[in-house]
C-alpha cells in the first residue's frame, strides 16, 4: 500500500508494503503502538489512546495487569513448561482445579473441560463436531447475525454474507433461523422455528444442536431474553437436539456474570470459552461439556497447541484474582450503566433515525450504539480515534459503534472514553475536526 507507506512514514515500511493486505485493524486503527496498561495504550511516539476495543474481547481485565503479569514472570524464571500438547501439567492442573472451585461449583455447573487449539474458532470447530458425534445427526440450526469465527466450520454457522462469497466455502447441513427480535418485537421467532421442526414437511429436520450467543456482539450487540432463551432451550430438549452457546466474546464477565446465559437460568449441553479466559490476552480456548455429552475417543480432536501454559498459568490468576467475589460483577454493572448514559447522550447528538428502535443496546460492558447507516458509525470510530479514542463498529451493515473497554476500568478514565466518543460523534455531526487532531500520523492517515 504505496500511499498508506506515504503519508505515514519510514515507520509504516514493513506493515504497508511487507505485510499482506488482509490486515484489518491496523487500517482503522493508524498507529504503531508500543505499550499499554490497563484501559489505556500509547504508541511510539507517546500519544495515549482510552481503549474501548479490549482487543475484541480478548482483554477484559485490560492489559498487562500486574498481578496476572507477575504469575507468568514467575512461571518463566522457574523454567515452568510452556508447551505441552495436552499432557498433564502442574499449570493446568492448577487451572483446571481453580475453574471448577471458582466457576463451575458454585454455578451448580457439572461439566468437563476440552482443550482444543488456541482460538476461538477451533472450540465452535470442537463444538459442532462433538454435537454431531453425540446425537448421530448431521444438522445444525443457527441464527441470523450470528458470528462464530473464520474457520470453515466456524463459517458456516456464521450469518455474515461478506465472509461467505470464496469458493468451496459450504453451509451445507446449516440452516438459519430469526434470532430474538429478528421480526420485531411482535414476532415470536421461536414459534416460527417450533413450526419448522414440527411440520414434517417443511425441509428442516431436527438438528445436531443449535449454536447461539446470549448477546450477539459482531451482530451488532444483539441481546436475546431470558424468555427467549429458556424457550430455546426448552425446544432443543422437545426435539432431541443440544443446546450450544457461543460464549467467547460474550463471557468471561463481559456481561456481569462470568457466562453471559446465566441470568436466564438456562444450563447448556455444550459452552464455547476463549479470548479473555486466558486473562492476558493469550491464546487459549475452551470447550465445557456435560459429561454425557463427552463421547470422544482419546485422540480424536487433536492440535498441537492444546497445551498454552502460559495462558493457564494467567487464567489461573485471573480467577483468583477477579471471581473470587461478586465485586468485579457489581463493578462491571455499575459501569455499564455509566456506558449506556453516555451513549444515550451520544445518540442524541446523532441525526434521527425512526427505523432504529433500540438505538443503544447490550449487557454490562458490551453495549452498542446503532447509528443507522454504515457510513456513520464508521466516521465516528474514525473521529473518535483522531481524538484519542479506540472503539470498532459492528453490525451486519457495520452501522454500528461497539463499546468494550476493559472490565477493570477505572471510573474516572471511564468518563474520560465516554467524553471523547461524544465529542466524536459531535465532530462527525458538524463536519469539524480538532485542530490537535490534525498532525501526526494517526490524522495523516485518516
């Protein structure tokens, strides 16, 4: 990218001519960072940035916390093992322990543990196979605006189109159904699939499983009812099928609790777990399974990066750490509600939109603010950047700005991230920029 190396610098050599063009956020986001700590990150040329992106999630308890940040030091200086496949380890016994005291018992939850390769996508991989092996059924039934990753499995029960235009890209034994809301709120979009799957005619057969998130975040911050799930949950009993929920971006207390499904009360068959559960931004991903649903053979689903144990040993921490108590939930809570005000205000500043009748939506530190058109919320992460701030968008017309500052946020700097993204929205709004904004290389490149 001859004019992105241009307008940015000797600096930017090896990302815009070296580096393939599939990069993504190194184009919305102009800069080369250096350091970060906790909800906020510098590049390297000094300038601070309040960061609302987390990583896309992967970092919830912000970056290098120190406390996570002293366990993995430890663990090197003692020459602790770092890779293992999935051979047993005294870091992932440790894990393994801490994650059933401190999130399985005293949810009531009974599940067994699979390590699978280090993403997300690789545990919906896991997922849909196991359900598959489970029930002896090849059908899996997914939802409108869901995402579940980039891998071929993972694909397709993702409802993007974008991501589905390649060739030898196959939905075949994946059918969509409306999410929550999908048809307004009149329309009760569970009756509808019932009506599929009751009808013997209907060319929809009961599924393998259905595979849901509680809040549909790269959907656009789509947050489906208890009601709503309970009844899914309800159905995939009545039909023979198992309930997977896509907890990846959602959980590890994004929403409050450590699982976004739990205040509905809902147990599912199977649960996906990856980007924040290492605690530290390290690759690490999870499958629970009911111990019935568990038929795998030994060696079965293999990947030689199973054993992360570096990402157990801050896992490990990061549950002693945070979820020892209820306060990381009530704090999240707290500051959610601090979020959602200053969206409201935000959307304000915005021109109408009659079609949006939910304009800011989401649970705990997962809001979204719709602004109604791609190119709008666009601009404002762009103007919000220029000003300091890193937030992306989202939404199946990327209409939307998505909000995910770190869990462990302090209020104060908190305030600060919600002041700069009205001031974006207002710069968008007036067609001005702020004359600070207008040098240097993340204005440069904008």
């Amino acid at each position: 990218m001859a004019e992105v190396h241009g307008a940015l610098g000797a600096e930017w050599h090896a990302f815009g001519a070296l580096e393939s063009r599939v990069r993504n956020y190194s184009r919305a986001f102009p800069a080369v960072f250096r350091s970060a700590s906790g909800a906020e990150i510098r590049d390297e040329h000094g300038k601070s940035y309040v960061d609302f992106f987390a990583g896309a999630g992967a970092l919830n308890y912000g970056h290098n916390d120190p406390v996570l940040k002293e366990a993995l030091l430890c663990h090197l200086r003692d020459d602790g093992v770092v890779h293992s496949l999935d051979m047993a380890t005294t870091a992932k016994r440790a894990f393994i322990e801490e994650f059933h005291r401190t999130v399985l018992a005293p949810r009531d939850l009974d599940y067994r543990l699979q390590f699978t390769g280090p993403t997300g996508a690789h545990a919906v991989e896991a997922a849909l196979r196991v359900a598959r092996k489970a029930t002896g059924r090849s059908g899996v039934i997914a939802f409108t605006n869901g995402f579940h990753g980039m891998s071929h499995g993972a694909l397709a029960v993702t409802g993007q189109r974008s991501y589905q235009r390649f060739p030898g890209n196959s939905r075949q034994h994946v059918t969509f159904m409306p999410f929550d809301g999908y048809h307004g709120p009149a329309c009760d979009t569970l009756a509808l699939v019932e009506r599929y799957l009751d009808d013997p005619s209907s060319g929809v057969d009961r599924p393998a499983a259905f595979i849901v998130e509680a809040v549909q975040a790269e959907g656009g911050v789509r947050t489906a009812s208890s009601r709503w799930l309970r009844g899914l949950e309800a159905l995939a009993r009545k039909v023979g099928s198992l309930l997977i929920v896509d907890d990846i971006q959602a959980g590890c207390g994004r929403t409050g609790r450590f699982f976004s499904f739990e205040e509905s009360g809902v147990r599912p068959d199977i649960v996906t777990l990856s980007k924040s559960l290492s605690g530290y931004g390290l690759p690490l991903a999870v499958v629970l399974l009911r111990p019935e649903v568990d038929v795998w053979e030994p060696g079965e689903h293999s990947g030689t990066f199973r054993g992360n144990n570096l990402a157990f040993v801050t896992a490990h921490a990061a549950l002693r750490r945070y979820w020892s108590d209820g306060a990381l939930t009530a704090a999240v809570e707290e500051k959610g509600e601090a979020l959602r005000a200053g969206l409201l205000r935000a959307r304000l500043l915005l021109p109408d939109n009659g079609d949006t009748p939910e304009p800011v939506r989401g649970r705990g530190l997962l809001l979204g603010l719709d602004t109604g058109r791609t190119g709008l919320a666009r601009a404002v992460a762009a103007a919000a950047f220029r000003r300091g701030l890193v937030v992306e968008t989202c939404g199946s017309r990327d209409e939307v700005v998505k909000c995910l500052p770190p869990l462990t946020i302090e209020p104060a700097l908190l305030d600060v991230g919600i002041d700069l993204l009205e001031q974006a929205v207002r710069d968008v709004v007036t067609g001005t920029t702020p004359r600070w904004a207008t040098t240097g290389m993340a204005a440069s490149a904008s």
